[in-house]
C-alpha cells in the first residue's frame, strides 16, 4: 500500500508563535509561506514548498490586534485557504482557537444579521475541510451551520486541573454569571467532582435587564462560606463577571474565582484585576500573543496556554484516534 503524504502545519504571521508551539508538540511539520505586503494593503501568500496531495492545518486566532484586524485576520486566512486548494492540498483543517463573530449566532431582533453564518459559509466557500476551535459561545448553533465536521475543544479540563489543588479540602461552588452559561459551568462541575471525588454545589446569577441596563440578580444555589469558582467563555469588558463576583460575594461566598477561554480585550483583564470582588482570574492566551504584552500587572492573572492543548488535537486527528479524551481531562489519560 501506498504511504500517504505527510501532513503539513501552517500559520499566517499573526499567530506565528501558535503554529510554531503546536508544529513541535506535535510533530507536524511547519509548511514556509511567502507572506508580502505590499503599500497598497494588498498582500500576498504563497505557500515554500509543494502541498499537493497533502492534507494542511492552517492555524489563526481571529482576535483583532493592533496589527491587524479582525477583519484583515479573516481574510488571510480565506485567502491562504484558497491558495493551499489551488496549490492542490487534498484537505485543509483550520485550527481556530478564538472564532469571531460566533457570539452573533441567531436573531435578537427584527433585521439582525446572523454573522457567525456568513463567517461559516465564507470558510465553506474557501474548501476548508474540517474545523477545530475552542470554547464557542454556542457549540449547537456553530454546529448547525457548518455543513462539514467541526471539533470542539474546551479550557474546562485545564481549569479543573489548576484549580483541584486549591481546593481539594474546601467547600466550593460552581457558578455561571447568567441563564445561558448553565450547561457550561455544569460540565466545569461535572468534571470537577470526578477529580475531587465529591459534590459541588452549583449556582447562577439571574440577570435583570430594565430600561437597557444589565444588574445582576438574585444568586439562585447555596454559595455562603464556600470558594467560589465563576466560569464564562468569554469576557470583554469585564461587566458580567464583575456583577456576578459581586453578588456572589453578598450572598456570603468566601472568595470568588473567575475563569474564562478568552480575552480578546485587554481593557476587560484590567477592570476584573482592579475589581475587590475577585480573588483570582483563570484564562487561556486563545487570542494570541498580543494579550501577554497587554496584561495589566497583577500576582492574581494565570494565563494558560492553549498550545498544548490543540498540539494533543492535531497530533490525534493525524493519527487517527479520538479527540473525545481532551474534552475529559487534563492532561488526557492516554496522552500522545
């Protein structure tokens, strides 16, 4: 039987450092672009070595920095899509740790735009194959409009396994800011007490929206003299997670974590750090390395790394086994 070719990593210049780390965990050589600007704006992205018959994972944090865009970020990576079939990959596989736009998947009101549909059928339209991102913000609804396969990964595992060790012998909570990050923070729950070997307890805050102005609620489950973990996929200014410490904290919680996948504003890190409320911050650098430049100085900050986490992904779909064990523990028992 016939070898099949070796398959390739590639990442545009925004997340350089992303597909450098995942390229040696693991073990997927790192394909050369061609990567020229030109003063108009224009660009141009020609991959250094031949792909044809390869399948190509292509790398890219959709963060808007202050090199480049969201916008500008989405393109390139369209347009090396493009250029790789052309080229005559046989498969492309994008590897997207923060997917823009996926917070906007469904109408609010009369005339909303779906843009995390238009965002899917502009990387349909590019002939990726197969997609991996982390911690949407809807993993049904990405589902539902994808017509390929998509993989979702998830932080929780990591988070459960930075935070077992401070809490092993302390009563403790889980909680979600809001309604819609329920099933979230259950899993984060679920998985928590496998390791701990016991109960946790769980609780949300209600939010209340009057004339355009979010509070939070009443705090709904028994946090009083317990360490409180707040789990949310995403924050940007900082405000859900700011009110829900807050409340969690009158309804008499003990200390209040929060943790979250990503942060691709540094302004929201800044007013969590500065907010009494919060003992701790847990996050990923999904965004890039721009966000450890911006970090506000402070000993309650962890950031955890996302490389290793899409390498184990990588390294698994090329071997041909299942992803389901990066979604149950970290690190995954049968780790490669």
């Amino acid at each position: 039987m016939r070898n099949l070719p070796t398959p390739l990593l590639s990442a545009l210049s925004e997340s350089e450092a992303l597909g450098l780390a995942i390229s040696r965990a693991a073990g997927v050589e790192l394909l050369p672009l061609e990567d020229r600007p030109f003063e108009s704006g224009e660009f141009k992205l020609r991959p250094l070595s031949s792909v044809r018959g390869r399948t190509v994972f292509v790398t890219q944090s959709l963060a808007g920095s202050a090199g480049a865009s969201v916008s500008q970020r989405l393109l390139r990576l369209l347009f090396l899509l493009f250029g790789l079939k052309d080229a005559g990959a046989a498969r492309t596989i994008a590897v997207l740790p923060y997917l823009a736009f996926a917070r906007k998947d469904r109408r609010t009101q009369l005339r909303d735009p779906v843009t995390m549909r238009y965002v899917v059928q502009l990387l349909e339209a590019a002939g990726v194959d197969h997609v991996i991102t982390l911690d949407v913000h809807s993993p049904a609804a990405l589902d539902n409009a994808f017509r390929i396969p998509i993989d979702h990964l998830s932080a929780i595992p990591m988070f459960v396994d930075q935070v077992v060790p401070s809490v092993a012998a302390a009563k403790i909570a889980i909680a979600s800011p809001d309604v819609g990050g329920v099933k979230r923070a259950q899993l984060f729950r679920e998985l928590l007490e496998r390791s701990l070997g016991h109960e946790v307890e769980f609780a949300f805050i209600e939010k209340r929206r009057v004339g355009g102005v979010v509070s939070s609620g009443r705090v709904v489950g028994e946090v009083a003299d317990r360490k409180v973990v707040v789990l949310d996929d995403l924050c940007a200014t900082g405000g859900t997670l700011i009110r829900a410490a807050t409340a969690l904290r009158e309804a008499g919680a003990r200390t209040v974590q929060v943790a979250f996948t990503h942060a691709p504003h540094a302004s929201g890190l800044a007013a969590l750090a500065a907010a009494p409320a919060i003992e701790g911050i847990m996050l990923t650098d999904s965004v890039g390395a721009t966000l450890s430049a911006e970090l506000p100085a402070s000993a309650r900050i962890k950031v955890l790394a996302v490389a290793p986490l899409l390498a184990q992904a990588v390294a698994r779909m090329v071997g041909g086994k299942s992803l389901a064990p990066l979604l149950e523990r970290w690190p995954p028992a049968d780790s490669t």
